[in-house]
C-alpha cells in the first residue's frame, strides 16, 4: 500500500506552521486592508451638485448597457415605443387634469343649469321675391323653388353665425369670465361652458353652463357685450340685421354636457389602453431598456419644458469615502489568502511535519524526539540498543533520509552513545542508503537501522525508499528519532 493513503494532517501542527509565518501573515493582511480600501473608495463615487451637495442622477451608463444587449432595429423599435409612451402619459396627465379642473366636465349633466340667449337674424343677402315665388308656385316650377327656397334659407346666415363663434371668446372676454368665476383654470375649461349655436334656419343660441344661475346669469352678461362687439365687426362684412329674441334658464338633462363628459372619459381611457400595450409584446431584455428609458425622462413629465430648457446645467463633483466594510474584508481577505498559500505549501512540500507522519504513513514506531541540538540521547540511545539486543541484532546502521549538519551530528551522537554499550557490538552512522552507495552498502551488512529524520529536511519519498531498501535487504527497523 502506498504510504500517501495513510497521510493525516495534523491540524495543531499545522495551525503552529501557520503562526511562525505571523509576520507575512499581518503584512499581507495590511496590503489587503489597503487594496480593499483603495477599491471600496474608487467604488464609492458618487456625483453630487456642486452647489448643494445632493447626488445627482447619472443612469447613461445603464441604459447604454440595456441597449447593448438589443439589436438596431429592436433598440429603435424601443425607443419609439418609449417615445409613444412618454407623449401618452403626458396626454393622459392632461386629460386628467383637465377633468379636475374643467367645470362643465364635473356639472352633473342631469341636472345642469343652463342659460340660453337667442338672437334672430336676418340676412338682406336673401332674394325679397322668394315669398311670392314659394306661395305661388306650381307643380311644372317645384325643382327652381326648391332652389330659390334653399338660397333664401341658407344665404349668409351660416357664415354669420360661424364668425360669431369665432369672435364672442376673445381672450379679453375669456378673462373677464375668469375673474367671475374666480378660479384657476384653463381657457379650454372656459370655452367648455359656452355653447354657440344655429337653431333653425336663422337663430344664433348662445347657451352658458354652470354650477348655479347666478352664476350662468353673470357669465351671460360678459357674453352680451362681446355680441355687441362682435356684431360691429361682423356688419362690416355681412349685410344683416341681429335682433334678440329670447332668453331662457332651464335645469335637466343636457346631451351637450354628456357629450363632452364622455368624451374626455373616453379620450381618457383609449390613451391609457394604448399606453399599456406598448410593451407587450416586447422581450425581456426589451422591457429592461424600454423600462430604463422611461426612467430616465419621467422627470420631464413633472416639469415644464420651457423652464426645463431655460434652467442651467448642474455643476457636479465627483465624492468618494473610505469604506470600513472594504478595508475589513480586504484585511481578511489578504489574511485567507496567506494562510490558505502557506496550508497548500504545507500539504504539497512532501516533507515530514510531525512525528505522527512517521507512525500513520510508514508504522514505524518513534524512539523519541530532539529539538536543535540537543547533546543527550542517553534514554534514546538505550531504547535503541535494547532493541537491538531483543532482536539479536549485532550490527546495527544509524542514517537518515536528510543529511544537514543537526542530523550528521545527531547520528554521530547516538553512535557514540549506543558504541559503548555492551549490547551491541558494532554501530555505524552515515548518510541516507538511497543516495550513496557506501551507505547501502553498509545497510545491506548491518542487523539493525535506527532512522534519524529532520522535520522540514527529509522528504517522504526518501523515507519510503529507505523502508524499502530495509526490507529489500532484510534489515530489521528499530525505530525512528524525530529531530525538530
């Protein structure tokens, strides 16, 4: 069996290995405390105002990254979607807006008030005759008094009544119904409750719609004078005459403020329905850069363009700190890193460590034990010669796998020692039979060997070798001295 299956670390052994090395140890602990700390400090950077200190929001780099991962054409089929998205959700935040503030849009339409003034008018454009030519016409002249009658009912009327829609909401008239109704809102919400118009074939309604009377009555008011207004304008082009010729309020049901309300509802829900499906189709690695897109411009959605445009860019500076959680994991990491260098060593320098190596690997029995150089070996020395003496040993060879200069004269020692004891009649010591052919020689004629190894000097290998030469030659083991 090859003596590598039976090897055991000792861990005590070599946790004292690992303690002699304390010095490289703690140097490399404090180049890793060092490195870790570098690293945690150029990792830390973060870009702050310059002016206030708040960090400022960089994410070109991520969303560089997220497009990378895409093709051209499905990074720019993207970036429309993106694009759609954020006009969308700028609509949808109008709309939205829009209906909170609007009041014809939050009138209860079944019960709206409204205000209606009627104004007839009468268009000097029509031929005079038409009467006389409807009231006696006759079955052959149908289709020209049909015409005629057409002409009269028509004439300019239409265009009148389109060019007052267009002057009575001036944006004087518009603030002035502002400042009635004493809110903030848009000139859309106040065109909103205002209705202009043609009833029948010549009457111009203008119709006001509102939360009370008093407050229809008062924009009805404002709306009187921009007529009058209008109508100096409008004669000038038209030749017409506008007389009023009714005014009534009325509380119900009103399909014009149905009309609207549900409208916006609609126009509402279609932007968030077109909106939601913009990235349904899309892959995963398309959503992440559609996604960081939207991120990135959903600022915008919270700030007024102009202003936007207008602002000056933001000065930033670049802050890193030292971070203790860096330069504590670099000090442990430099610290595995050494010890678990030193362990492989350890296990891979095939040599012997301990004197249990000898007994687990080889089951060789340890006569004892030296440390440095020692000068007594009277009780190894003895054990050894008594040995020797059980096995009717006469000769007996003291070598070693190491021949450094502790080992040389631990072996002259114990020769020495064990030459004057009458137990043995010859003792020879000399270098490691694998090595020299002299010393084989004279492991080959020796009874006895006694092995003297050096912790950290002599290589397993070698001790293999010299129990095999021993058995190969028949001569008996003694034992082993362990020299640390």
């Amino acid at each position: 069996m090859d003596y590598r299956d039976n090897m055991e670390i000792d861990l005590i052994d070599l946790a004292l290995y690992l303690l002699r090395k304390w010095k490289v140890l703690v140097v490399c602990m404090i180049i890793g405390a060092v490195l870790g700390g570098g690293f945690g400090y150029m990792r830390s950077g973060v870009t702050v105002s310059k002016e206030t200190g708040e960090p400022v929001t960089n994410s070109v780099s991520e969303v560089e990254a997220l497009k990378a991962k895409l093709t051209d054409q499905s990074a720019e089929m993207v970036e429309l979607s993106a694009s759609q998205y954020l006009e969308g959700m700028e609509n949808y935040r109008d709309a939205v807006e829009h209906g909170k503030e609007s009041i014809a849009l939050n009138v209860n339409a079944y019960e709206a008030v409204k205000l209606t003034n009627r104004y007839a008018i009468d268009d000097k454009s029509a031929n005079t005759d038409i009467a006389f030519v409807i009231n006696e016409a006759d079955t052959a002249s149908t289709s020209v008094n049909d015409a005629a009658l057409q002409s009269y009912v028509l004439g300019d009327v239409s265009n009148i009544i389109s060019a007052y829609k267009g002057e009575l909401l001036t944006t004087e008239t518009i603030q002035e119904i502002k400042d009635i109704l004493d809110e903030d809102i848009s000139d859309a919400s106040v065109r909103e409750m205002i209705s202009v118009t043609r009833e029948g074939n010549a009457i111009l309604a203008v119709s006001v719609y509102g939360e009370s009377e008093d407050q229809v009555r008062a924009i009805m008011d404002v709306l009187d004078k921009s007529v009058d207004k209008a109508t100096q304008s409008i004669s000038a082009i038209y030749d017409y005459e506008i007389k009023s010729a009714s005014s009534n309020v009325s509380v119900g049901a009103d399909d014009y403020l149905l009309g609207l309300q549900n409208n916006n509802a609609s126009r509402i829900s279609t932007i968030r329905s077109g909106i939601a499906t913009l990235s349904s189709a899309m892959t995963a690695d398309e959503k992440a850069y559609f996604t960081a897109l939207i991120d990135e411009n959903s600022a915008g959605l919270d700030e007024d363009s102009e202003g936007a445009e207008d602002s000056d860019p933001v000065e930033t500076v670049v802050v890193r700190t030292i971070s203790k959680k860096y330069v504590a994991l670099g000090l442990i990491g430099g610290l595995f890193l050494a010890a678990f260098l030193y362990a492989v060593l350890y296990v891979l320098s095939g040599k012997l460590h301990t004197s249990d190596d000898l007994r687990s690997a080889f089951g060789l029995s340890v006569i004892g034990e030296v440390k440095g150089d020692a000068s007594e070996f009277g009780l190894m020395s003895q054990g050894a010669a008594i040995g020797a003496s059980k096995l009717s040993s006469d000769s007996v060879y003291i070598m070693g796998a190491s021949d450094d200069d502790i080992s040389v004269k631990v072996r002259n020692t114990m020769r020495k020692e064990m030459t004057e004891d009458h137990h043995v009649k010859s003792v020879k010591a000399g270098s490691s039979a694998v090595n020299d052919a002299v010393s084989m020689q004279e492991l080959s004629d020796s009874d006895a060997v006694v092995l003297v190894e050096m912790v950290g000097k002599s290589r397993f290998e070698d001790i293999a070798r010299e129990v095999e030469l021993c058995k190969k030659f028949g001569v008996k083991i003694l034992g082993a001295v362990v020299v640390r």
